[in-house]
C-alpha cells in the first residue's frame, strides 16, 4: 500500500527495533497479479538515497480545450536523490500555465516541495503541448470530361479502294 516511495518502519522477528526501509522490487504473479515477493532495502536515515518518483500532471492546460491539441508526456518518473525522510510520494506537475502549441515543460522547470535533488538531465523535455495535423481536403472544380474525338474515316476512294 505504500508503493516504492514511502519509507517503511518495518519490525522483523525477534527483533526489538524496527528497520527502516523502502521497497526495492515487487514481484507478482504473471496473469493473475497475485503478489509473489518483495525486495526491502534498508536504509540509514543519515544518508542519501537514488529514487524513482513518479511524475503526475494535475490542472488543465487550457491548450487542450482545442481538439486539435493533445499532451505528449515524455517522462513518466524523476530520479531524485534525498534523504530517506524525504521522499516525495510524487511530483506534481501544473498544466495550468500551457495556453499554446508548442509550449513546454522541462525537467529544469520543476521545483521539488522537499529537500532533494533531480538527477535527471535538466533540459530533457517533460510534457509540450502537440497540434495534430489535419489535412483539409478541398474540392476542387472538375471540369466536364471532354468527349473524345475521333479522326473521321475518309470515304474510300478508288485509289484507296481495292477490287475484290
């Protein structure tokens, strides 16, 4: 229920003090998700760790009212460093402020509400905002077909003429 993001106080048997830690992997059952197994990896509170946090856009950028417009998200996650107290549940990302085709989010755009640091590439793109491209079909005046004309047969004349 806390998803790879949260710090876990986790009380292993027949020990007195709870560990803390975060989870590393999950492993479920192919076909029915049923949960096999889950990776813990324990962490000191004193020193920073790598996460992946997911990126989650919120508000309606007003771009997209458009039919035309769609949202093209190229990041899905942020890796973050930071402390194990910390770490963010996930990145909010405010669509608000795309009002046109082109516009963009890039990693150097976000601000994290805790301590912490981006590691992604500060210029790798994020979200923009894409016009999809629709051709216009225009009629165009067709002129009636032209009857096709034939050269016209001569007459046979005697030279032309042969006697049967």
């Amino acid at each position: 229920q806390t998803g790879r993001t949260r710090l876990i106080s986790l009380k292993v048997d027949k020990t007195k003090k709870p560990r803390n830690v975060v989870v590393r992997e999950v492993q479920r059952e192919p076909g029915t998700s049923e949960l096999l197994h889950v990776d813990f990896y324990q962490v000191s509170m004193a020193e920073k760790i790598r996460v992946e946090v997911p990126i989650v856009t919120i508000g309606e950028a007003p771009s997209l009212k458009v039919k035309e417009n769609f949202l093209l998200q190229e990041l899905n996650s942020l890796s973050i460093e930071c402390l194990p107290g910390e770490i963010p549940n996930r990145v909010d990302i405010d669509l608000t402020s795309l009002t046109e085709v082109g516009q963009t989010i890039h990693v150097k755009d976000i601000m994290l509400d805790k301590e912490g640091t981006i590691l992604n590439n500060p210029e790798q793109l994020v979200v923009k905002i894409n016009a999809r491209h629709i051709e216009k079909l225009v009629e165009e005046e067709v002129e009636a077909p032209v009857e096709a004309q034939l050269p016209e047969e001569k007459e046979p004349t005697e030279e032309n003429s042969s006697a049967s």
